[in-house]
C-alpha cells in the first residue's frame, strides 16, 4: 500500500501565527510517496514520535521526498510534515480491519491529531500549518487559539482571488525552520519593547492580508504581503536572523507595486514567493536568476494525504 502528501507554502503569517494571528497556507502539488511494502532506509524523529505514540513499536514506513528536494538539498516546502502525514497514514489503515470505499475523504482528519502531536514533539513545538496543509491538502487560513493553556491550531478553508498569481522560486540555501523562530523570539527576553513593536506590526499586516481574501481582493492582498516584507525585514535586523537576505532585498524591492517577493514562511532565503496578478517578467527573471534564484514548477491547492490505488 502506497500512501502521498503534500508540501506546503506559507504564504501569509510567518511567526505572527504563533501570536494567533491568521496564517494562509496552501498545499503544492510536490508529494511525499510512503510505501508500506518496502524496507525504510531512513528513519524520522517526526515518525519516531508517532510510532511512540501510538505505543507500536514499527516497522518505519518507507518513503521518498525527493519530489521536494533539488539538487540533494531540501526546498523548503514543509518536507518532515508531508514524511509523516504520509507514514501516519499508512500506520492508520494498517490498524483498520478493512479499507472503507471513503477512506481518502476522511483520511486527513483522521490522523491530523496524531501527525500534529508527533510533529510538535519532534521539533519542539511549532505552528503546524504545514501539518495541516498535508493533511487537509487545499488553501486555508490557520489561527492558533488558546485554550486550558494549551494551544489548539484551527484551520478553515480559504479562496485565494482568483487573479493571483504566486510563483515559487528555489536558492541554493536550506534554512531551519525551527533555529530561526527560536531566535526570532529570543528578542523578546533581550528587547521586549522592540520585539512587540515589530512583530505587532506583522501581526496587523497578517490580519490585513486575511481581511483582504474575505472580501476577495488581490490587490488588498498584496499590500498586505508588502506590508509583512518590511515588517519581517525589521524583524530579522532586530533579532539578528536573516529572514530576508541582503542580497535578495533589491529584488524584493524592485518588484511593481502590484506585486510583492517575499519568503515563505520562516524565511532564510530557501523559498521565495513573487506574488501579483501577472507573471513575472522578463527582468525580473533576469535579475532572479543571476542570484542564483530558480522558478519551481508546481500548483498550489493540491490534495491532501491520500491512499493511492493499487
């Protein structure tokens, strides 16, 4: 049995999103591929987690991501999600005594608790949109509410304007998610004052992004992502983390005004979006390339985790 899940880009909310602002995430059409009839040959701590607990104690489902590597390095599209959204769902049906005819529609919520707490331990907390995005496939917006002192993420399906268009472009860089939200938000202890200031301003930047898709806006919508490129630019110089890179900043800025090139997600320059209502051109192609930048080909709201056919 074969089991596939998506990566992911962040598109809008990076680190605003753990102060309960609304993230939009959307799922890509670059799978995980997870096999049960074949001997893994790596192993996961996000797996890891998972087999823990569900208290079994194995085997490791096999799998592959290279659909979202390049060139040995991983791209940044939510690569350790989609592994073990992937192999949770090859460990769920192993469990159920038949396969029912409506497995895959209900698959993704099924194991999405499950994926999200092996996740979570693994890498020592997180938002889990891309946990989402692997689950439930799609586009969504994604708040984390707190409840009984625990933080329960709640996603809820999105449209994006039906005039964006948003391109996805590759560096020669992997960045970690994981180190970079930690030193983002080690500025709060060594600066609380500046690091309120400036991650207040993505937060409202964030809820102007997500106010602009509810009235369907994609001009509203790329103001916005504007508004959170210069707010995680601060951000990043304040804390001393490259969020967005130096040498990606001229790009950033040369773009129209009705676009906006920004990274996806934590940032660190492995996964950068060109977001507008056009493709872009041919300069700004030109100037991409000669930075080492990659246009990826891919379609964003693909299908959640799913078993495929035999």
């Amino acid at each position: 049995m074969k089991a596939r899940a998506p990566g992911k880009l962040v598109i809008s909310g990076a680190y605003a999103v753990l102060r309960g602002a609304p993230a939009v995430v959307t799922a890509v059409d670059r799978y995980v591929i997870a096999d049960d009839g074949l001997v893994a040959n790596f192993e996961t701590p996000e797996v890891e987690a998972a087999l823990r607990l569900l208290g079994i104690a194995g085997p490791h489902p096999w799998f592959s991501a290279d659909a979202l590597r390049q060139d040995g390095r991983k791209l940044g599209l939510g690569s350790s999600a989609a592994i073990c959204a992937a192999s949770v769902a090859l460990l769920h049906t192993r469990a159920l005594p038949s396969l029912p005819p409506d497995l895959n529609s209900r698959l993704g919520q099924s194991i999405y608790e499950l994926t999200l707490s092996a996740h979570r331990a693994a890498q020592g907390g997180g938002s889990g949109v891309d946990v989402a995005a692997a689950c439930f496939g799609g586009t969504l917006e994604a708040r984390l509410d707190q409840a009984d002192g625990k933080f329960q993420l709640q996603v809820s399906p999105v449209t994006l304007p039906k005039d964006l268009v948003i391109e996805t472009w590759s560096a020669p860089l992997s960045a970690t998610t994981a180190d970079f939200v930690r030193r983002v938000f080690a500025l709060e202890k060594s600066a609380e004052a500046t690091f309120t200031d400036l991650l207040g301003a993505q937060i409202e930047a964030s809820r102007a992004a997500h106010a602009a898709l509810l009235q369907g806006s994609s001009a509203h919508f790329v103001a916005a992502l504007r508004r959170q490129l210069s707010a995680l630019e601060a951000l990043g110089d304040a804390a001393q983390v490259t969020i967005v890179l130096p040498e990606h900043r001229p790009l950033c800025d040369s773009v129209k005004e009705g676009a906006c090139f920004l990274p996806s997600g934590a940032g660190g320059g492995d996964v950068m979006l060109h977001v507008s209502t056009a493709p872009s051109d041919r300069s700004f192609r030109q100037q991409a390339e000669a930075l080492g930048l990659h246009l990826i080909p891919l379609h964003i709201g693909a299908q959640g985790v799913h078993i495929l056919p035999d």
